[in-house]
C-alpha cells in the first residue's frame, strides 16, 4: 500500500480570509485532519478556519500536548503524536495537520516533523505556509515592519523580556509573541528602554473582540489575552 502524505499546513492567524488557496485546495483532498487539542482555544480556532474546506466524511482527529515546560514530558507527548500520525499515514490516508498562523513559525507542526523525520525518512512531508499573526498584526496596525535597510527580529516573550534585551541594540523593529503570561515584566522593561510609546500591543488579530493599541502606555495594568503580540518599533518610519 502507498504511504499517505502529511500536509504541514498554515490556517492563518484567525480571520477565516486569511487562509490561503493552496491550504484550501490541499484540505479538500485530505483523509485525516490532526489538531493540537489545548486549553487556550488557538486550535479549535484553526478548527473552525478549515472545517468549511474538507470534504464529506473527514476525520478531525485532537492530539494531546501537555501544557508544560518538562522536556521529557514534552518529549514523550511529540513522539506519542509522531505515531499516531505515521499509523494514520501507513494506512494510505493523506493528512493535514493544522496549525495557527504558520506551521513553521512557533508551531508543535515543527516538533511533529522532527519526531516522524527521527522514525522514518519514507513519509513524504509537504508544508503549506501560513499569513503569521504578526503579518496580520501589522497590517491592522499599519505599522511598517521594515523598510530600506532596516531589518526586524521575532522573538518570544514566553519567559519575559529576556529574549527583548538579548536584541533590541540589534534592530530596528521587534515582534514579540507570546506576552500574555509575562507581560507586565515586559511592559516594565519596555518603560526602562523609553520605548512603551513605540510599542504596538495587537489582540485577536482578525478575530471578534480585535483590539489594537497604538500606545500601550495607555493600558499600563490589564493583561492581554493569549492571542497578543507586541510590535516594537524603535525609530519613526520615514
Ligand atoms: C504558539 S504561537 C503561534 C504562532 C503562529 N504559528 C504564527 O505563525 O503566528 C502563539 C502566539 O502567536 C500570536 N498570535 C497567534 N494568533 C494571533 C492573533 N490572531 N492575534 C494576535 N496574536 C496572535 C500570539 O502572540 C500567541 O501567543
């Protein structure tokens, strides 16, 4: 029997018109749809993105990670889902597995990928890019990420504003995901660097409840939802 193909494949960042052709067209063909099951509701997002675009009779099928910095946890959680997909694979089933945004950007996808490359080298792997939630952030916000020799760097703020210090007298412009949980350590650290008035905090991009604030000294206190990034740009454009 043929071994089926997964598709790594970007949904966009939850504005359902932000998926693209070839992430449409591809999930019309698919057997078996995988999504991370999690508590922040991200992947039930993705969900609803492709679920108009399969065909009749797919199986939508959640796969457990563990909410924890534990590597061995972790670990044991990518490789447990490597198989799973692989079986799923071996029956001659062509996959998706889907992901928010793009599935090479900050995504489990990558994770995934790497414990099925470490099992088998025969799966064929195609990856279908995402829009990322910081192309949508900044074209809601309207703020240039860079232009003429400027360059911008993404980091995470997942353990604060550790990575933020790291580059910030490297660039012109930073893109900080994941600020939820850190975020009044990386709002005081962005107070010390001058730098809150250049800070572009942008909430459930594409999504109900959108928010974009142009100054996030205005809103010093309360924390962001999960699905929030900041956009830090340090020099006036133009
Ligand atoms: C695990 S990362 C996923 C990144 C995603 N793969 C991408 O390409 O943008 C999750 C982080 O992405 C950002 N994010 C994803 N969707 C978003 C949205 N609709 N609005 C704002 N930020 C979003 C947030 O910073 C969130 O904490």
């Amino acid at each position: 029997m043929e071994i089926g193909t997964l598709f790594g494949i970007g949904v966009g960042p939850g504005d359902p018109d932000l998926i693209t052709l070839k992430a449409m067209n591809t999930l019309k063909g698919v057997d078996v749809v995988f999504a991370a099951a999690s508590t922040t509701n991200s992947h039930s997002l993705a969900e609803k993105i492709v679920t108009p675009h399969l065909k009749e009779g797919v199986l939508i099928k959640r796969l457990n990670f563990p909410m924890t910095r534990d590597r061995s946890i972790l670990d044991a959680a990518w490789r447990e889902n490597a198989e799973i997909v692989i079986k799923t694979l071996k029956k001659g089933q062509d996959a998706a597995l889907i992901t928010l945004g793009d599935p090479l950007t900050y995504s489990t996808f990558g994770y995934v990928m790497a414990k099925i490359r470490e099992t088998t080298e025969e799966i064929p792997i195609k990856i279908i890019p995402g829009i990322t939630s910081y192309q949508a952030g900044s074209a809601s916000a309207g703020v240039i990420l860079a232009e003429g020799e400027e360059s911008f760097t993404v980091i995470s703020g997942a353990l604060g504003s550790e990575n933020l210090k790291k580059v910030i007298d490297s660039t012109d412009t930073v893109v900080m995901l994941k600020v939820y949980r850190n975020y009044k350590e990386i709002f005081n650290t962005l107070h010390e660097l001058d730098l809150t008035d250049r800070s572009v905090l942008i909430s459930k991009c594409g999504l109900e409840g959108e928010m974009v604030c142009q100054d996030i000294k205005e809103r010093p206190d309360s924390l962001p939802p999960y699905l929030s990034h900041l956009i830090i740009k340090k020099k006036n454009s133009g």
